[in-house]
C-alpha cells in the first residue's frame, strides 16, 4: 500500500463529496463530521459513479440509482454485506493522502 495525494485540505470543505483519480481508479473522497474518508469510487450495483453522487448523513449516494454506504465501513444501507472497500486517509501539509493498494 501506498499514500498517494488525493486532493488539498482547502478543495474539501465540511458536507463536500468529490470523485478523486487515483492511479488510474476512481475513488470517493468526503469531508464527513470533521474527518476525511475514502471509498472505492464505483457502485457495486450497476457501476455507478459514488464520487459524483451526494452525500446524505455521512452515506456515500449513489448518482444513478440512490444506493447508499456508509462513508466509514463501505456497507449498503439496506444489505451490510454489500459493500465499497474504504481506504485509510492521512492529512499532511493540507493534502488528503489515500492509501491505496
């Protein structure tokens, strides 16, 4: 795994969801409640784009057909073994770093 910059502290104000590229993957980076978090950046329902989505009360929606996950675990609202992979972040300097495999 490896830390690898995602975005500036700055370009992430607090309630903010952004689809990150990352190596070539897309991720789903927020600002939820003070902390940074990190998904994988496509629903495992139709493929959906997460980043592009909306954030509802720390959930991660989906923009294509509203599934919803948990920012912190990845979980489906409806079904917990479905699920997005989360990713550690660190802030360092006013970066968003994401560790990424």
């Amino acid at each position: 795994m490896a830390l690898v910059k995602a975005a500036r502290v700055s370009d992430l104000p607090p309630g903010t969801l952004v689809e990150v590229m990352v190596n070539g993957e897309p991720y789903a980076l927020c600002h939820v409640e003070g902390e940074f978090r990190a998904l994988g950046g496509v629903c495992p329902h139709r493929g959906g784009p997460l980043g592009q989505g909306n954030l509802h009360q720390g959930r991660v929606v989906c923009p294509w057909h509203a599934w919803e996950f948990d920012s912190r675990t990845g979980e489906n609202d409806y079904d917990p073994s479905c699920r997005v992979p989360v990713y550690p972040v660190t802030v360092q300097d006013g970066e968003v770093l994401i560790e990424v495999p």
